[in-house]
C-alpha cells in the first residue's frame, strides 16, 4: 500500500479512562474539568517576542475536542485536529485537516474496551501512520515512506505522558537509539525537571505550574551559563 511520511513530531496518545495527550505538555484530563478549562494557548517565546503556536479546545470532562496549529507566526491556523468520543468517553476517531482541503483520519482499535492499536489514512486513504500499544505505558509507532516502512520507535511511559525511555531505528540513515531519561516531581506530582540519563548533555528541561497546577512554563536551561542560561521557552495561557 502507496504510503505518505509524515513530518517528525511525536505525538503519543495514552488511555487509562482518561486521554493525556502530547508528551510532555499536556496533563491529565481532570486537572482541566477541575479548573474548567475549555482553551489553552502555547506559545513560543524568542526575546522580546513571542509566536502562537497551538490552541487546543477542551470540553467540560477536560478531554481536547480540538487543536489548531500555526506555523512560523501565521495568524492562520495550518491545520485543525479533531477528537471523537463515544457517550462513555473513549476516542473513537480523529481528523486533521488543512485549509486547503485535505483530511487525514485516524481510528482507534479497541478489545475488550483496551485499546490495541491506532491507524491513519490520509485524503487518497493510504495508510501514512501505524502504532500499537501491546501495554497501557507502551507505544510502538511505525511509520512509512513510499509505501515502505522506514521508521520504528517505542515509547515507554511511567505515569502518563511521562517518558522512561525512547529507543528505535531509521531505516534510511541506518540508526539506531536509545534514550532513557530522569524525571523530577514536585509535591503534587507535577513534572517539573527532565535530564537524560547516562548521556553527557549541556541543558536540561524544566517545568513550571500555577496555584492550580496548571502548566504556565516549559524551558530548556542550559548548565553553567553565563548570562541568559534559559535557551528556549514555551509558555501557557488557558479560558
């Protein structure tokens, strides 16, 4: 089946009742109904500046409904993503579509009321996105080029959208690897620090929250800078 790459970014969907959902960003679906979330806006932040990047729509019980994605500070959303639940809750299918007209549909394969596996087609419905989840903290995606598969890589998870390793290889650049990382909490079990583990590195990420828990803060801080240690940051709005 002719197959369509998709651009690197990761997206990891973990389900447990609830849906937590890109990695290390977004939180769990009660800290939004509890405050009464329904819009958070992320953006990019360079000097003085700072660029929208997504706003991500969420219904009364803290679930995202949708996410808009801007590109290099367009005042237009590039593409709007789309999320479907059952009456019970469960995601059941997915859309993202572009301003141009396509549309790339995502299902959701349940057993037994677990989730086992996950496919997208897109707008010619040919299959540009696999993953499986052979445990509720396991993600193995599987992505494709030119019909081909070219790219595999498994995430594990500790709590939630919390990474304990990120291991894989590329077909095309014959490579392989395996990253394991070490997570710190604050008193509320918040993420509030990554590094990764046994690799020598020069920056860490460092997470900030308000009074109600809610991310306000991602950064990427340098070690032993002088001057601006703090290299790169995102920060969150929410309604």
């Amino acid at each position: 089946m002719k197959a369509v790459y998709l651009s690197y970014l990761i997206f990891v969907f973990f389900f447990n009742n609830s849906f937590s959902q890109e990695l290390d960003t977004y939180q769990n679906d009660s800290i939004y109904a509890k405050n009464k979330i329904s819009r958070r806006t992320m953006y990019f932040v360079f000097g003085d500046s700072s660029q929208k990047e997504t706003v991500t729509e969420y219904n009364p019980s803290g679930k995202m409904i949708r996410q808009f994605w801007y590109w290099n500070g367009e005042k237009d959303f590039h593409n709007v993503e789309t999320f479907y639940y059952s009456g019970n809750g469960v995601i059941f299918r997915a859309t993202d579509s572009t301003k141009d007209g396509n549309i790339k549909l995502t299902t959701y394969n349940y057993e037994n009321g677990i989730l086992e596996s996950q496919v997208t087609f897109d707008e010619l419905h040919d299959t540009c996105d696999f993953r499986v989840f052979p445990q509720k903290n396991i993600t193995i995606r599987r992505w494709y080029r030119d019909g081909k598969p070219c790219r595999y890589d498994t995430t594990v998870f500790g709590k939630e959208n919390v990474k304990l390793e990120y291991y894989g290889t590329e077909n095309s650049y014959t490579s392989d690897w395996h990253y394991k990382f070490i997570n710190e909490f604050d008193s509320n079990e918040n993420l509030t620090r990554v590094l990764l583990k046994l690799i020598p590195q020069n920056f860490f990420t460092r997470y900030s929250y308000d009074n109600r828990n809610l991310l306000i803060k991602k950064q990427k801080v340098l070690f032993a800078a002088r001057g601006k240690p703090v290299e790169s940051e995102y920060v969150f709005t929410y309604e």
